[in-house]
C-alpha cells in the first residue's frame, strides 16, 4: 500500500514483474465491498495476523507467474496452440 495525500484510493494489482494488470477506483466503495472483491481476484485473506498464507495462494491473483510449477503431463500441440492463445494468462 503506498498513501498519496490528496488522491483517490485505488486498488493497483501488478504482475511479478510490476507491470500494471488493472486498477480499480475503490473510493466508492465500502470496507466490505472493497473485501469482497479482493476475495472475488483471488486474494487470501488470513484468520489471523500470524498466520501463514496457504503456498497456493502466495502468488495470488498474479497473472503470467513465473513461478508456476511445470505440467504433470505432456501438453499436446493442440493444447500448447490452445493455451497460447489464452491473452487472459
């Protein structure tokens, strides 16, 4: 979180290499709404402060990952055509 006195709070979500996904005008918004919808992108959110955030959720709601496991099985041209033409990823 980065406070800018004077501006409208927003929500910027950045991909592992802090290129900018998305930004969401949150000054509409209620506390309740605004954790909603970081449960609706994905985020996790702790029962308390000191617990540990589950591994699946530690890169969260993060596109393009470069930390992604490698695929259990052998991907066929088909498949690797298809997922290459996912732009959402």
């Amino acid at each position: 979180m980065k406070h800018i006195p004077g501006a409208d709070p927003e929500l910027v979500l950045l991909s592992h290499y802090y290129d900018e996904l998305d930004r969401i005008a949150l000054s509409h918004m209620t506390r309740t709404e605004i954790n909603e919808l970081l449960v609706k992108l994905g985020f996790y959110k702790k029962e308390k402060q000191e617990d540990e955030v589950p591994e699946e959720f530690r890169f969260s709601p993060a596109k393009d990952s470069p930390f992604k496991d490698e695929p259990q099985h052998k991907v066929s041209t088909s498949e690797a055509k298809a997922e290459a033409e996912h732009t959402d990823l």
